[in-house]
C-alpha cells in the first residue's frame, strides 16, 4: 500500500495510523515528520523505488515549486490535493505569502515544531488555531530580539503588525534587550505603537528584565524608566479587548504605579486578572496604585496576585480597604511579610466578598489569628481554597480548627504545611475536606437530575 503522495487526511495522527496499517507493509510519504521518518521503511521492491508519479502529481510538484509565484491552494477542489501541498511546501518561504493563503492547522503545526524544535509545545484549547499560536509565538521572538537601535515603528515593526496583528489573542514577553551602553538611558524598546494596534489582545505577560549579561548590560537595566512606564500605560489604554495583564520580575516605583493603574482602569474596561509578581511593589507602591482608583474602578477584576512584593501589614490594611469594592474570586498574597495584623485585616475584608481562593503562604503569620480564622471557617460561604502555608501556626491552631471545622460545609482545599500542625492532625483535616467535595459533588448531580426532569415535564 502506497501513501507516498499523502492522501489520507492530514489529521490522523501517527498513533492512530499505525494502530490500523503496519509500517512494514506500507510506504510512508516523504514528509518533514520525525514521527513518520521515525517508521519509515526501505522500499521492499524495485518497482517502488522507481515508480513513476501519476500526471496529478507531477503537476501538483510544479505548484509547490512555482509557489511564490503562483501560490495556488484555495483554487484546488480535491482535499487529497490540498494535503499534498501542505506537506510538500516549504515552510521557510515568506511569512506574508504563507499567511495570506493558508488556514490549515496541519500546516501551521508542521511550521511550528519545524522552527522551534526544542521549545515545549504550547497547549491549545479547541478555540486555539495554530496559526494563532505560530504567530504570538513569532512577535514574541521579534520583540524580545529586537535592539533598541533597530526599532523602526513604521519600518520593521509596521511590516510585523501587518502580517500578525489579526491573529494576537495572547502575547508573552520574557525579556527586552538593554539600552546600548553608551545611551544616555536605559529606556528599552517602546511598546506602546504595537500594543495600541493588536485589537483582539486578551492576555499580555510582559516583563523588562534582562537573562544575558552582554555587552550593553549596565546597572538599571532592569528597571522601567518614566519613558517606559509613560509609553506602556499609553499601550495598555488602547488594549481594549484585554482580561488577563501580568507584569513580573520588573521593578516599580511608586509613582509608576500611579500611570499603570491609570491605563487599567479606564483602558480595559474587561480586565478579569490583574497579577504584578516579584515587582517590589512596596506599601509606597499600593498605596499609590489604589490612590488613582475610585468605588467603580476594576468592577470586573476577579483574579489579583500580589506575589512577593515586599507588603507588610501597612500595606495589606490599605488593600483591604479597597478590595471591599472589587468582585475578587481570588486574592494571592503569598511571600509578602504583613504578618498577623495584615491577614486580621484582610480577614475582616474577605467577610463581604465573594472569595473563593486565598492564599497568604509564608507571609509571617502567627498563632495569634487563631481566633479570626476560625470566625472566617465558620462565617464565610464562599470559600473553598485555602493556603496557609510555611506560617508559624502551632498545635494549638489546629486544636482549635478540628472544633470548628465541622461548620463549613464549602471548605475544599487547606494548606497547612510547614506550620506546626502535625502529620496525623493535616490528615483529618484532609480526609473532612475530601468529604466535603464528595458531598457537593453529590449535591449539584441531583441538582442536575431535577434540572433534567423539569425540563421533561414542561415538554
């Protein structure tokens, strides 16, 4: 059996080809896959080596030859045709001619694992195309390469944003190239020009550090200057469409807090997550970002991580008088210093609120908030997630949780390593929690049965 010329359909992957043909009495087409050279094997007679291709063939080579000149694809009816060509043609040709002619998942996946070999593959959703993928995955590269001496906004960065700007749903940027070290400044490339023309943006990771210490590396080229912040607030404020904003591993000052907070709340009217980690925020930094925001602003954040911002009980006050405001799901706090006095508060906070998961783990916490946890175990509704973890609780804390435990119903999750509490007495916790899951589990099964049967009565 004969598969040289590709045509069974491109989505079968090789796992379910090989449960129904064996390698050995088949001829694999000759395609840039390690998984189909990986079985590939020697033709077993000299008529298959020497096989002529059929006049289709020889015509459909003529197109994959001839493609920057005539890039014929849509035009071709027969779907073996079509597959032919997106196993034959050359991934390197140019990203505009490709893009403009071609949809098809197989041959952007085949471009993808082509160019970046090495990287792990990126996990898609069944609303994830891979042309997306391929092209978030190509600004970041140009972004994160990029000079700042190179950057030419309606030269190199134009000619990107035309061919990648109507597929950028998410952008990931791990690092920026450092001013040369004989600019006067450390401003990085501006990102305001590509932010403010991405329209269906939805989630940006951004960060300003450096990985490589090259040439231009110099002290402070790790840090935003005014330019950088003034230039990336303009960007955010254009970012219309955007749910998910993540600044990590940059250090803010506390007035560029003020301009962040500015651009997030009157640009993106959606914003759901909102996560700003090992910035060194500071009390300074809090208390200037919540300054610029009123009763209304974030009326859609769910999700807020404060990881490892040098917080302490200063600034957890100052959080917690606001967050009353704010729809929070999820507040994260972990690796910040506000002690006892800064989780009563945020204790006090989270009676009025909708949260479902907090985590305060290694954030200074004594035994001395035994007595409003257990407030919060018995009064709160909502929460099912807690992490309390590398806290110096003690015994006695957990003597006085298996008393009350008992009264929550909603309770899920509960982190209690690393802070005191003994083997045997985290395992009964576990085991009540693992109850309280089979519980609900049970519970929203016969909600959905009676769903079920109302539906049939009122037909």
């Amino acid at each position: 059996m004969d598969f040289t010329y590709c045509e069974f359909p491109s989505t079968v992957s090789i796992d379910t080809f090989q449960a129904y043909f064996n390698p050995k009495d088949v001829k694999l087409p000759k395609v840039n896959s390690k998984s189909l050279n990986q079985i590939q094997t020697e033709p077993t007679s000299e008529c298959q080596v020497n096989e002529a291709k059929s006049l289709r063939h020889l015509v459909l080579d003529a197109i994959v030859s001839n493609w920057s000149e005539l890039p014929l694809y849509r035009r071709l009816r027969r779907r073996e045709d079509r597959n032919y060509i997106l196993s034959q043609l050359d991934t390197q040709l140019p990203l505009q001619l490709l893009s403009s002619h071609i949809r098809d998942d197989f041959f952007w996946r085949r471009c993808y694992e082509l160019r970046w070999r090495l990287a792990p593959l990126q996990a898609r959703g069944m609303e994830r195309r891979w042309i997306n993928i391929y092209m978030e995955r190509h600004v970041q590269e140009f972004i994160e390469n990029m000079q700042t001496g190179d950057y030419e906004q309606d030269g190199n960065v134009q000619t990107a944003l035309d061919i990648c700007a109507a597929y950028i749903n998410q952008l990931e940027i791990n690092l920026l190239q450092p001013a040369p070290s004989d600019s006067e400044s450390n401003d990085h490339i501006p990102l305001d020009y590509l932010l403010s023309n991405l329209p269906d943006l939805r989630r940006l990771r951004l960060s300003y550090s450096t990985k490589t210490a090259g040439i231009n590396y110099q002290k402070g080229c790790n840090q935003l200057t005014t330019r950088d912040i003034l230039l990336l607030a303009k960007g955010l404020s254009q970012c219309h469409e955007l749910r998910k904003f993540c600044l990590h591993n940059t250090k803010l000052a506390a007035y560029q807090l003020k301009f962040l907070a500015h651009s997030l709340d009157k640009g993106c009217h959606h914003l759901k997550e909102l996560s700003l980690l090992h910035c060194a925020v500071g009390d300074a930094g809090i208390r200037s970002f919540l300054e610029t925001c009123g009763k209304e602003s974030f009326s859609t954040l769910t999700v807020l991580d404060l990881t490892n911002n040098k917080i302490t009980e200063e600034g957890a006050y100052t959080l917690s008088c606001t967050l009353r405001h704010v729809p929070l799901q999820r507040l994260v706090l972990r690796l910040n210093p506000i002690q006892s006095d800064g989780a009563a508060a945020i204790f006090h906070t989270l009676q009025v609120m909708p949260i479902r998961e907090l985590n305060l783990g290694s954030c200074g916490i004594s035994e001395t908030i035994t007595k409003l946890f257990m407030m919060l175990i018995c009064q709160h509704k909502t929460l099912y997630n807690i992490d309390l973890s590398n806290n110096c609780l003690g015994e006695d804390f957990g003597k006085h949780l298996l008393k009350v435990i008992h009264c929550n119903k909603i309770l899920e999750e509960l982190d209690l390593r690393n802070t005191g509490l003994s083997l045997g007495m985290r395992r009964k916790f576990r085991e009540f929690l693992l109850k309280n899951a089979e519980r609900k589990r049970h519970e929203a099964f016969k909600q959905q049965q009676r769903n079920k049967f109302k539906a049939i009565v009122k037909i």
